[in-house]
C-alpha cells in the first residue's frame, strides 16, 4: 500500500481533530492506527475513507489524490469499503439482503449474481447460517461480521475499519479480529484503527501512533512496540500495556 | 385481573351504559315529532353522490399531499439555505392559520381568477380542482413535519453507513432512510388522513358539491333534523374506519418485523 498525506488539517469548531498531519508508507498490507481516543484516529479514517473533507492538505493513494467533488468521492467510497464501530447494518433488511442490496444497486450486479456474490461471501465467514436473520437477531460479532462481509463482497481496493470491535465483549472481539486477520492473510489491504495492542501487534505491517491530530511516529510494528521513539507513545504504551 | 378490581370493573361498565342511556333519552325525548326516514331516503341520490365526490375529493388530496409534504420535507434538508426558509415559512403559515380562511381567500382571491376559465375550458369543476388543490396544500404541511420528524429520527450511523457502501444521495433516501421512517410516522400519517377526510367537509364553503354541502341542501329543503346527520355521520365513519383498522394492523406488523 503506498499512502502519502501531507499537511492533513479537519477542524470541527475551534477543535481541530487532525493538525497539519504527515504520514508516508510506502509497503505493507496492512495499516494499524494507534494512539488515544480523541487522537484523530477516526478523523483520520473518515477522511482517507472518503467520508469526510478535509479543511487542507492532500491524501494521495497508490499514487492518486483523493477526489474533492462529491461525485469523485462517491466513486471513490464505492471502490473502497468501510465498517464502523457497531450499527453498520441496515436493521429492516436480513443479512443477505444487506449484502445484495448494494451489489445490485450500487456495483451493477444481476439479482442472481448478487445473491451468489453474498451466499460466497457468508459463507466464507462462516455466516450462511444466519443469511435470513435481521440485524436484531445477531449478536455483537456476527453483525460486525456480517458488516465485514458486505465490505469485502464488492472486492474493494482498501477496507478501512474504524475500531471494529470496540463495543464487543472480549469473546466477540476474538471472532472478529481472527476475521480480519484472515482477511489480511488473503492479501486484502487494510487500514484500520484499534486498542486491541496484541492484534495490533500481530496483524500490522506498518503502524502510525496519533496523538493529537497529528502522526507522532510510524514503522514496522516490532520496532515500535519494542522501542517507541518518542516519549508520548512511550507513556501511551506503558499505560496500555501494564496489564497484559 | 384481582376480584375486586373486576367487580369495579363491572361498576363502572354499568354506571356508564346507564348515564349514556339517560343522556341519549333526554336528547331524543326533546325532539318532536318523531323519526322520519322518509325523507333521507328519497335524498338518497342527492346524499350519495356527495358521498362519491367527498371520496374521489379525499383520495385525489391524499395523493397531493403526499407530493406536498414529501416536496416540503426535502425542501428542508435542502442544502441551500434560500430552499429551507421558504420551505418552512411556507409550513408555518399554512399550519398557523385556519383552513377556512385559507379555502375563502385561496379560491376566491388566488385561484379562482387564476383558474377558472382553463378548467371551465376543459369541463372541470374549478371548485373541486382548486378545492383539492388547497387541501392537499394544508394536509400536506401537517405531511411535511410529520415526514421531517421521521426521517430525522434515523440514526445518524445509518445515514454514515448508508454512504460508506456507496449509495448516492437519492439511493440513501430510497433504500435506507425511507423504509425505516415509513414505519415510524406511519401511525401519524394515517391520522392525519382521518384529519383530511373530515376536514374535506370545509369546503363547502367554497361550494364544492361533496357529502356535508349535499347534506346541508337536503337540510334546507326539507327542514330535516337529526335524520340528515346520521348518515352524514356515518358517511365519514366508512371512509375513515378503514383507514384507522388498516393503520393499526400495519403498524403490529412493522412491530413484529423488527
């Protein structure tokens, strides 16, 4: 993945939620955003997402800026695929109905085509199971898993998740994490964010510790981990990981 | 239910079928001369074809303003700021201001010089087209809020969701936010159709030929009483009941659903 931003800037009011961010990765899969909440983690994910515009500064991926225009960004969020913390799914649709629909409506895809495209994508997950259920009758992991599915479905260049399993209990969080994992594994390009350290750790190829607004550091993630360069990632680790 | 709150219960049925009863024979103690069917009965025709006008005036307006109200609500989410604010003083007049003054100085002031030759020129009743005309504008601004206040209520994770797998903005509406806000406001809507078939009885002031303007010239030919107004009554009952029965039963079903 090469990933350039340079003089990122997104103020909500007074509050500036990224400040004039840099980061460059040139190689890696995967990208682990780290750092404390309210770090501009999120922000960040949304921008690069395409969810958000930024105030100033440019984000280029593999070698294209991100479109500014309403239109280019929406071709742009169709290329790509992105999951939130929790509520991802459409509550009045069951799950395969969650996954065609965009299929059909937004990538062009035959009724029949969709529906296989989803039982595939279900499937894989381990998730056929639980195709005609409603949001409501999955439990915290199987919606993100669900919601991950139909992520990935429309094949997307980069899957950004923005801590996917922040609101699930520990149990829940290891079926998601090993999902991502797999995913990972498969070759899928990956940015996302988390507090899980140890998956952090395992998953990434590069890591970028925000703090706020800005990129403290990055790099491969054994280097970080072992010895962080600054002092404020130093402090953030210690207090992370006191109990692990 | 404890014996005693059933017996309470049985009181309290009792004491109210007794009063109503009392008060009903009062009523129709006073009124002299007795019943006469006769009369509704050969006005039949007359009472009818009202009947027929006030439901194709009902569900002609209904139609308009589902337009009004769905045209008023996007025109508040506008993202011109220009859009929003006529939009919404538009709302604010219409909903603040009675229907009859608006039916008088709206076909009498405004569309009637406006329209009453083309549609007399294509054998209209101008007085029922500019009648429909302002209802579906009045029901459709009470529409209009109900509409806003239910697509407002979607979360915003869904509104951000919907984006994030790649829907355009009218794709947004379509698949995500209206088939959730329909089961919300549904309950209001239906109310407010109940609201707009009696409120169609207005319009006779302006001299539309529906059911109530029928009723009241049976009324003054005859000199009828209570017989004109009981199938006036039950007239609007058949029209609105259904719609009521038909609410409840769809919003059980959207309760169940989810």
């Amino acid at each position: 993945m090469r990933l350039e931003i340079t003089g990122l800037t997104k103020r909500y009011g007074k509050q500036a939620a990224l400040n004039d961010l840099n980061l460059t990765i040139h190689e890696g899969g995967v990208l682990v955003l780290i750092g404390p909440s309210g770090g501009g983690k999120s922000t960040l994910l949304r921008v690069i997402g395409g969810l958000e515009t930024p105030d100033s500064g440019t984000v280029t991926l593999h070698g294209e800026r991100l479109p500014v225009t309403e239109s280019g960004l929406l071709a742009y969020r169709r290329a790509n695929g992105f999951l939130f913390q929790q509520f991802n799914l459409f509550p009045h649709l069951d799950a395969l109905r969650n996954l065609t629909l965009p299929l059909e409506t937004v990538h062009g895809q035959t009724p029949e085509q969709a529906k296989a495209t989803a039982e595939e994508a279900l499937e894989r997950f381990g998730l056929l199971a639980h195709a005609h259920k409603r949001p409501a009758e999955l439990s915290g992991g199987q919606q993100q898993r669900v919601g991950i599915a139909r992520a990935v479905a429309s094949k997307p260049r980069v899957l950004f998740l923005d801590e996917p399993t922040s609101a699930l209990d520990p149990e829940m969080t290891a079926e998601v994490l090993e999902l991502v994992q797999e995913l990972a594994e498969g070759g899928q390009r990956i940015v996302l964010s988390t507090h899980e350290m140890g998956f952090a750790r395992a998953v990434a190829d590069q890591v970028a510790f925000l703090a706020e607004g800005k990129v403290i550091e990055s790099g491969p993630p054994r280097e970080w981990f072992e010895n962080p360069a600054s002092e404020h990632a130093r402090r953030f680790l210690s207090k992370v990981l006191r109990y692990l | 239910m404890t014996a005693s709150r059933r017996n309470w219960n049985l009181i309290a049925g009792l004491a109210i079928v007794l009063s109503f009863a009392a008060f009903c024979f009062l009523i129709f103690s006073g009124l002299r001369g007795g019943w006469n069917w006769q009369g509704p009965w050969e006005a039949r025709e007359l009472l009818f074809k009202g009947w027929k006008t006030t439901l194709w005036i009902s569900l002609s307006a209904l139609v308009g303003s589902l337009l009004v109200g769905l045209l008023l609500m996007l025109g508040q989410r506008s993202p011109l700021v220009v859009v929003r604010w006529t939009c919404r003083l538009f709302l604010e007049f219409v909903r603040e201001t009675p229907l009859v003054v608006q039916l008088l100085v709206g076909y009498f002031l405004i569309f009637a010089p406006l329209l009453s030759r083309p549609l007399d020129n294509i054998g209209w009743d101008e007085k029922l087209i500019i009648g429909i005309i302002l209802l579906s504008l009045f029901e459709g601004a009470y529409l209009g809020e109900i509409f806003r206040g239910g697509v407002e209520s979607i979360p915003r994770t869904q509104w951000e969701s919907a984006r994030a797998v790649g829907f355009n903005r009218v794709q947004v509406y379509r698949y995500v936010i209206f088939p959730q806000a329909l089961r919300r406001v549904l309950p209001a809507v239906a109310g407010q159709f109940v609201s707009l078939i009696k409120d169609s009885s207005l319009l006779s002031v302006i001299g539309a030929p529906e059911f109530f303007y029928q009723s009241r010239v049976y009324v003054s030919k005859s000199y009828a009483g209570l017989e004109a107004y009981i199938p006036l009554a039950l007239g609007y009952l058949i029209l609105t009941a259904p719609i009521a029965i038909l609410s409840h039963r769809l919003e059980r079903r959207f309760r169940d659903e989810t």
